[in-house]
C-alpha cells in the first residue's frame, strides 16, 4: 500500500487467505438433474400420429378416426405439453416451442372429434366444415413449416421430421379443400413415415441418456458443438 493509494482513496482490505495464497477456487455450478423431455414428447408425438395416419389411409377399412380421440388428448396432447414445459425449463426454447404447439394442436383436433363439443354439428354444410378443417390444418402447416426452417441449422433427422410433417398437412389440408381422398390418404402415408423418423429420434435420445447403452443411433448433426 503506497503513500498514493492514500490519498486516492482506492485502498481495499485484504483477506488473510489472499495474502498466503490460501484463496479456495470457486466451485462449478451443480448440473440440473432435470432428465431430457426430448424422448417423452417425440414418442407421445408419433404414436398419435401413427395410429391417425393409418386411419387417414383407411387401413383395414377404418373410415372413422374417433378412436383416436383419447390419444390425442392424452398422449399427443397432455404428454407433449408436459415435456414443452420441461423443455422451458432445460432452456431449450426450440423444443419447448414445438412440443407445447403439437400438444395443443392434438388437444384442439381430439376437441372437433369430441361429439359433446358441438364442433363438428355446428356445420350444416359439408363443403363448409371441409372448408373450416383445410384452414385449419393449412395454419398448422405454417407453423409446422417455421420450425422447418430453424431445424435446417440442427441436424438431418429433424429436417426430414418438420420437412415431412410440413409436406404431410399440406396433404390433408388438400384432400379436406379439394375434396380429394387421394391427398387425404397421401397425407397418411407421409404422416407414418413422420412418425417413424420421430420415432427414431427419440429413440436416439433415449439411448443418448443412458451410460452404457446397447448401441447408438446418429441423427447427422451438421454443426457439431466445438469446447
């Protein structure tokens, strides 16, 4: 401490540890213990999708897709609205954001299909409630399509999931305006396919999660993270 220290004012105390070089690092953050939504989220997402999808291609017949109103209620909706929250809190803006639109879209599509919600028997007119359904399904399009175009700077399997799933509503959204049971049924067999690379997916996070797992599976990460 120098006479010009003094007079400026600047002197600070010094700890007895600084000054025998005893000073203890600070030690790192704790890591989060919160587990990776990821895999919930992508498995509710495609298995409601799957079993919707083969009824889009009437498989075995199957001409009505009621059955598929719990599911969308449940599994592709509560479940992935769930792992969008847990998203949020891992900070992963994206996936918070995805899970939590597709789990509202299942909620509001399991809402039309539910007879007691008056949806469907508001419309008198056919044309009119195809109409209604095309915009809606074009609205989820868009917004299937914006992710589309931030999962370009992830990796090869989530562009092939939003781009499918981009491809896939502008199928049903056709086949609902044009009256075209060759686009709905399009939409399905794309709408399978989204669902397996969604699928596959979450079964790469899966394994991604656990300490020795069987085996692992690439998702073709175009920019990989560098320390």
């Amino acid at each position: 401490m120098s006479a010009a220290d003094i007079e400026k004012g600047t002197v600070e105390a010094t700890l007895p540890q600084r000054a025998l070089g005893q000073i203890t690092p600070t030690p790192p953050a704790p890591r989060s213990r919160i587990a990776n939504p990821g895999t919930l989220g992508l498995f509710s997402f495609a298995s409601t999708t799957f079993v919707l999808s083969m009824y889009n291609i009437s498989t075995r017949g199957i001409t009505h897709a009621n059955v598929v109103v719990g599911m969308a209620v449940f599994c592709g909706g509560l479940a992935q609205l769930l792992a969008g929250m847990w998203e949020f809190a891992v900070g992963n803006t994206f996936g918070a954001s995805a899970f939590t639109s597709y789990g509202a879209f299942w909620m509001s599509y399991a809402t039309i299909l539910i007879p007691g919600s008056g949806t469907i028997a508001a419309y008198t007119s056919p044309e009119e409630l195809s109409s209604a359904l095309g915009i809606f399904l074009i609205c989820w399009c868009m917004v299937t399509f914006f992710l589309f175009v931030v999962a370009l700077g992830k990796h090869i399997a989530f562009i092939a999931l939003f781009g499918f799933l981009t491809v896939t509503f502008a199928a049903l959204a056709g086949g609902e305006l044009a009256g075209s049971a060759g686009s709905t049924k399009a939409g399905g067999v794309l709408g399978v396919i989204t669902a397996f690379i969604a699928y596959y997916i979450g079964l790469s996070e899966l394994l991604a999660s656990e300490a020795h797992p069987i085996v692992r599976l690439p998702l073709g990460i175009l920019h990989p993270k560098r320390d």
